[in-house]
C-alpha cells in the first residue's frame, strides 16, 4: 500500500468539526511530530493537539505533511524509535491488552463524526 495525499474531504472535517475523541480517555503514550514547512497542519496546530493529549511534540525544520517521505525522513524514525523505546512499555501481556480494551469498550472516547 502506498500512502496517498488526504482527501481534501477528509482536510475540511478536521478543520471544520475537529477530531472526535475526548482527550480525557487516551491513556496511552502520545508523539506528535510536525514539519515547519506543513501547509497542512501548522505548527500551531499539532502543537495544540500535542498539548490536548499531553503527548511528545517534536518539529522538524525545513520537512512539510509527508514527512516520512522526504528529505531527512531517517532522522525522523531514528527519533520515533527512541521515543518508542523510552516511552512505550515492553509488554505482551494479555491482562494488559483485556484491561485496556475493557475501558475502551461502552465508553464515550470515540464518537462517530457527526456531518
């Protein structure tokens, strides 16, 4: 599968109605990365979305909304990996998993997109 520009459907959504999850519920460990030069998604943008959520906010000078796809791109997973590895914990136990997916399940952490 190759990644595909966002559907300018999918761009005004967001802007217009927002992400529908309540940050309250996210209990995991968050990165958000962002390139200075994103006509996307501002800086300003996914450093309030960091900050929502809590979460890691990391800039790349000069890298635009495909990061992963463009110059530097090895620094940028160099980085992810790392956070990876210091943030997320080593863990394949299936009690985790159950008592992760039961507070997610009933809940109201994920709404439907309302249009």
């Amino acid at each position: 599968d190759k990644m595909v520009p966002t559907s300018a459907l999918q761009a005004m959504q967001i802007a217009l109605i927002g992400i529908p999850v309540d940050a309250h519920c996210v209990k995991t460990p968050m990165m958000v990365i962002n390139g200075t030069d994103d006509k996307l998604t501002p800086v300003s943008v996914a450093d309030q979305i960091a900050k929502k959520y809590g979460a890691t906010f990391r800039t790349y000078s000069g890298n635009g909304h495909y990061i992963m796809r463009e110059p530097g791109w090895v620094q940028v997973a160099t980085d992810i990996h790392q956070w990876l590895s210091e943030s997320v914990p080593h863990t394949r136990d299936a009690e985790r998993s159950e008592k992760v997916n039961a507070n997610l399940s009933g809940s109201d952490c994920i709404r439907q997109w309302k249009v």
